[in-house]
C-alpha cells in the first residue's frame, strides 16, 4: 500500500534561486534554513508513521503565485533542491536521486506558496548511481 505526504511551505527565497547574484555566505545561510524547514514539515507531514525511506517517489509541486511574481517551472524546481534534500533527510525518501519531480503547476493565488506531494512509485529496478 503505498501513501503520499504533502507539505506547504513559502516559495524558496530569492537566494537559493539559479540565477540569484548573492555572496556565497548568503546563499548558504538560505539553503540551510530552507532545507531545515522542509526537513520538519515532512517530519510533520508523517506524524503517526514510520518514515517509508522509499527508493523511488514522485514529486508533485504545486506553486501559488500573486500576479507577476511568477518563476519559470525549470528555475523552481532548481530553486526546490534545498526542500528536497530536506525531505530525503526526514527518510520519507532515501535518497534525494530517487526523487522524480514532475512538471509543476503554476496558479494564481494567495498567500505565495509551494505545495509539494511525495507519493511513492514503485520501483521495479534499482535506481541508477
């Protein structure tokens, strides 16, 4: 029987973007803090469960977004590998590699947010170093 675990987080700070100009202390300070909370949210996220540290898991990644602060899908999955990475820390995944995020919906919507579902896919094959 296989579940899913959705966590709503802010949208990744302007730090941990790809294209964001920072001093590398900054962008590191962001990075850690946005994979800390991703971290506990799926801890959250699991409560009255055993972390599955599934090897494979699909990652569905909703971005609510007011008008004109919208990021391109591929810079906000890039901007997202600091809350996947703490997602894997929890173990609801045991490695970040078997974290397959698909293409995300942008929406119009209020507050800004990232709702993100991790559902395990089966894996009939080991996954690839």
């Amino acid at each position: 029987m296989s579940h899913s675990f959705t966590i709503e987080m802010r949208p990744p700070p302007k730090a941990v973007r790809p294209n964001a100009r920072v001093h590398h202390m900054a962008r590191a300070r962001a990075v850690k803090h946005y994979r800390t909370v991703a971290r506990l949210l799926a801890a959250h996220a699991m409560r009255g469960h055993r972390p599955p540290g599934w090897l494979k898991a699909r990652a569905h990644v909703v971005a609510y977004h007011a008008t004109g602060n919208r990021m391109d899908p591929d810079n906000l999955i890039a901007s997202l590998k600091p809350a996947f990475d703490g997602i894997a820390d929890s173990g609801m995944i045991s490695n970040d590699r078997g974290l397959w995020p698909e293409r995300p919906e942008m929406l119009r919507g209020s507050p800004a947010r990232v709702v993100i579902t991790i559902s395990e896919e089966p894996s009939t094959e080991e996954v690839p170093l």
